[in-house]
C-alpha cells in the first residue's frame, strides 16, 4: 500500500487504488455504488444472484444487469470483476472474494447491499417468506463481512458499510420479515465496529428510505400503498411514500444513498464507525433519540 493510503489522500481520485466489493449490485442502488466507487478511484467487484426469490414480488436483477454494471464501471477507467452469487452461500460468497482480492489485489472496502423486499401478514404467510428475507437481508450481511475479514484485517484500513433502512428503525404492518431483518442488521453492524476496531476498519450502516429503484417500483408495493385502486401507478402512490417522510418526497434516488456511502469510505470519515446514517428524507425525525 502506498504512503499516501497510509496517511490519507489529500489529491486525485480519493480511493485510487482501493478494492471494493458490493453485493447485490447488479442495478439500483448497488449499481449506484459501484459507479461511484470506481469514480473515486476505487476496482470493483460485484456480484449478484441473478435470479428471482419465490418470496419477492418483484423481478429481480439478471445476468445482464450484472453485465451493465460492469460495463459503467469499466467506462470510469477501473477493473471490474463480477460473479453470480447468492449471498446465502457462504462458501460462494468467500470464493467470490478470494478470487476478486487475488486478480485485483486485496479488499479495503466491503458494501452489504444485497437484500429483498417482501410483503405478507403473519397470519396468511408460510415461513418461506421469514427465512429467504431473513436469509438475503440479514445472514446474507453477515456473510459478506465473514467473507471479507481476513482481507480487512491484512490491510489494517478497511470500509465496511452495511445497508439496513428506515424500516430498521421504526416498522409498518406486512413487512414483518423485512422490518425484522433491517433492524438486525444495525446491530449486526455495531457488533462488528467493535470486533474490526483495532484493525483499521471501520463498520457503519446507512438506513435509506424509500429509495426510486425496482424493489420500490413494482405492482404488488403499488397495490399495498393504494388498496383502493385497481391498478395504482407510480403517481397514485407519490402521496402515500411521501407521507413516509418528513420531506415532501415520496423517493430518493440511488446516488443520494451513494453519496452517504462515499463519505463512509472517505479519510474524513476514519473515526466514525458503529453509527447509521439516515438517508431517509427526514424520516429520522420521528425516531426516537
């Protein structure tokens, strides 16, 4: 590693030279990073399932997806590795990262995006739904992290961020599964500050809300949203997700999350760790301290 990583770049692209590696990054907001990243300097390896959940709702990301990603990335002037992987599978998972720490020389920066949105009561619901959501959004974070450590470590600096949301701090009705997964995660990520603490590496989560990706428009959200329509599109909804923040935006977009997320990563940002960044349009307000 170079001198001006050992004492914080202070010119150039801040994380050249940096290696990130991002789940669930084949489009939204994990896309979204991964641009980011690479425009600040940093080689990308992203993964992805590619493939749909019988749990979720909503068609997820596909191997082309996974491709586009990587074409932006390349686009910024950096190296981009990429790989099918369901963040379930741990040994998967840790395959993905060895590899990519071998062709792009080490891990710094590690990004738990991955997760799933479903929707369904308690009372008409199997537990498919409770273990693929606590399995993707939750075990799918600690794995990645599990995956990556010993790289941190051999670094002695390292960037963990973990994506939770502002459903892991307050909740809604039909989303038990999902608002209980998020609110792991935050103490999932405070856990970890404490373990990677004296290796250099910090460990934070950001809690977006409702953020303009696929997960948030789709049909079967729109419906719950607007029960009263037949057919409710996005603007039939605008005023519902508005009322979810304090701001009067009923979304963000996925740069705004990536924004947060380059500021985590940043030398300024070196004695922060352990804490969640609300990206929520105000929603925290209404948290409790």
């Amino acid at each position: 590693m170079s001198a001006a990583h050992e004492q914080g770049r202070t010119d150039g692209a801040p994380l050249d030279g940096r290696v990130a590696v991002i789940t669930g990054g084949a489009r939204g907001q994990g896309r979204s990073h991964a641009v980011a990243l690479a425009r600040a300097g940093a080689d990308i390896a992203v993964c992805d399932r590619c493939d749909d959940l019988p749990s979720v709702t909503y068609p997820l990301a596909t191997a082309a997806d996974l491709a586009e990603t990587a074409r932006l990335v390349e686009a910024e002037g950096r190296r981009c590795v990429t790989g099918v992987v369901d963040v379930r599978d741990r040994e998967g998972l840790a395959a993905f990262v060895d590899g990519a720490a071998a062709e792009l020389g080490g891990v710094g920066i590690v990004v738990a995006n991955a997760g799933i949105s479903t929707l369904g009561s308690v009372f008409d619901r199997g537990t498919e739904v409770w273990d693929e959501t606590i399995g993707v959004n939750l075990t799918g974070v600690f794995n990645t992290v599990a995956a990556a450590a010993r790289h941190l470590v051999a670094g002695r600096w390292g960037r963990v961020v973990t994506v939770s949301s502002m459903m892991g701090r307050s909740a809604n009705p039909m989303i038990s599964a999902y608002a209980a997964s998020k609110w792991g995660v935050i103490g999932l990520t405070k856990s970890l500050a404490h373990e990677f603490a004296a290796h250099g590496v910090t460990v934070n989560a950001i809690a977006p809300g409702n953020v303009s990706t696929d997960m948030l428009h789709n049909d079967a959200l729109y419906r719950l949203m607007r029960p009263d329509l037949e057919a409710p599109g996005a603007d039939d909804v605008a005023g519902p997700m508005a009322a979810l923040h304090v701001q009067p935006v009923p979304w963000i977009e996925p740069e705004e999350i990536s924004a947060a997320l380059l500021f985590l990563c940043s030398e300024g940002a070196r004695h922060i760790t352990g804490t969640v960044i609300d990206v929520d349009a105000g929603a925290s307000a209404r948290f409790t301290a």
